[in-house]
C-alpha cells in the first residue's frame, strides 16, 4: 500500500515519474519487462519487493495501491491519485491513463509530473488459450510488454526536462508489488 511513497524528490523542481500498473503481473515475469525496457535504453536503479494486501483481488488491492492508504475503497484512480498528490507530493500534476493510444497521445505539463499508467490487458492476456494459437503466456506477455516499453520511450523523448529526472516505478496489484 505505501510501495508509492517516495515516487517525487521534492529537492527536484522539474522531473517526470511514470508509475506503470501492470495489472495482474506474476513476480515471476518482472524479468520480462526489465527486458523490454533495457531494449530501449532505460536501465534498472533499483528493486525491491513489497507484498500486496489481501485479498489481490482487483478490486480491493489497486485501490489501496493508488491512494497509499488502507481506507480508500474508490475504483476512481482518476481521482484517488490526484487526493494522493494533494496529500503525499506536494499536489504536483497527476495525470491517468489507462491504454497505449491514451499514452501515446499525451501532452506533458511542464514541472513535476506523475503519470499513473494503468494498464489492464495482462489480466485478459493471463486468461487466454495460448496452446490454439500454437504460442505461449510468456512470448505474448513480451509482445505486449515491448509495446508498452515503446510507448513509455516515445512519451519521455517528448518531455524537455533533464533526462536524469526521468522516474518510472513498475508495480502490480496482485501478489507482489
């Protein structure tokens, strides 16, 4: 619930964070992504494993995940990340997007500015028959995660500010963080 706190150095008057919620991301495949990701140029500063409240259920965990605190129940991530920024980040610019076009499409303010990107599809991609399409949950979890890695890449080369500013948190709401 508190993995989310420091994602702002309030010492930097201009930088940029993306927290990426990969919805439904076994632990087990965060290898995958820090693949992806080294591919177009991002390097790895730091890890650290925080374990999901139960239930991981969707409904319960990504609520307290985006709002930092254990009394928040809203489904409205929208708002609930702006309440935290208020709150936790010197009410800095939030904005929330949950698909790639969204993301792709996207103005950067100037200033400190978090980007919560929500991303659902790896719950529906978990639940999928990989053996009729002659392909498995792994080579379709990269697809989509090199897509993502993409996107997430083209979104910080439109940013201005100091590349050395450029935060980006990976978290999932179901069993480890």
């Amino acid at each position: 619930v508190h993995s989310l706190n420091k994602v702002v150095n309030k010492d930097i008057k201009e930088q940029i964070t993306v927290i990426l919620l990969v919805d439904c991301l076994p632990v087990n495949f965060m290898n995958l992504i820090e693949d992806s990701l080294r591919n177009f140029g991002f390097s790895r500063h730091a890890l650290e494993y925080r374990f999901a409240p139960l239930p991981t259920a969707t409904a319960f965990s990504k609520p307290l995940l985006i709002s930092g605190t254990w009394s928040d129940q809203d489904n409205n991530y929208e708002k609930s990340i702006k309440r935290r920024s208020k709150s936790e980040w010197d009410d800095r610019n939030t904005i929330y997007v949950s698909n790639l076009k969204k993301l792709a499409d996207l103005y950067i303010p100037n200033g400190t500015t978090i980007i919560l990107f929500n991303y659902i599809d790896c719950d529906d991609l978990l639940h999928e028959d990989f053996i009729s399409k002659n392909t498995s949950y792994e080579e379709e979890l990269h697809k989509v995660l090199t897509r993502i890695s993409e996107s997430i890449s083209q979104l910080f080369k439109k940013w201005i500010g100091p590349r050395e500013n450029i935060n980006m948190q990976i978290v999932t709401d179901h069993g480890a963080c």
